[in-house]
C-alpha cells in the first residue's frame, strides 16, 4: 500500500505543478506580453511593431514619447538606425477602435492575420 501512495503522491504534485504552470503563463501572456508588443497603453514608450531578421535579431519601431524610432536589436546590443518622421511614424500606429464597436476578435480573422504575414 506504501508504494501505490508514494505514486499516487508523486502525480499529484506533478498536477499541481503543471497546473501553476498553466495559470502562469496564461497569467504573464495577458500582463507580460501585452507591454512588449505595444498593445497596453499608458507607458510613454511603446513597440509599435517587431521584425525577426534572424535568431537574436531584429529591427523594431518604437515610439518614445513624441518621437518614432527605428531601432536595430542583435545580442551585441541595440544601435538606433533612424529617426522617422512624425507623419512616418503614424502610419506604424494601430488605428484608434471606433466609438461604438467592441473589441471582439474571432478566431478566424485573428488566423487570416497571421497566415497574411508571412
């Protein structure tokens, strides 16, 4: 009986272990995330948008307070390519939601996206 209570002890930790890990990263994918990509407001520096140009490298638009950035990142560190224009910059702001519409996203626009990208 000491050895079926052993296992069973053992599984259940592991559940549990598992389960901590799926609350967290629903948790940090809703709160951590959102600040990277630009989605959470607020803050006066956002990443207006992301391009992976290889592993460890990308080329980023960021907008600092007033000002619109384009920022090259690799692991040597980050170098500042150029300085947009304000009316360049805009174009990479996302548009303002309409007054009355919700921010509902359906999978299959959200999947029409993404396959669009690439």
């Amino acid at each position: 009986m000491g050895p079926i209570l052993s296992a069973v002890g053992f599984l259940a930790v592991i559940l549990l272990v598992l389960a901590g890990a799926y609350v967290f990263t629903r948790w940090a994918g809703e709160h951590l995330g959102a600040g990277f990509s630009g989605v959470a407001g607020g803050g006066r520096l956002r990443v207006l948008d992301r391009a992976g140009l290889g592993k460890d490298q990308a080329v980023l638009v960021v907008r600092a307070g007033q000002r619109y950035l384009l920022i090259g990142s690799t692991p040597a560190g980050v170098t500042l390519l150029a300085e947009l224009s304000p009316e360049e910059g805009e174009a990479w702001e996302p548009p303002a939601p309409s007054a009355g519409s919700e921010q509902k996203t359906d999978f299959r626009a959200l999947f029409q996206r993404l396959r669009e990208k690439k």
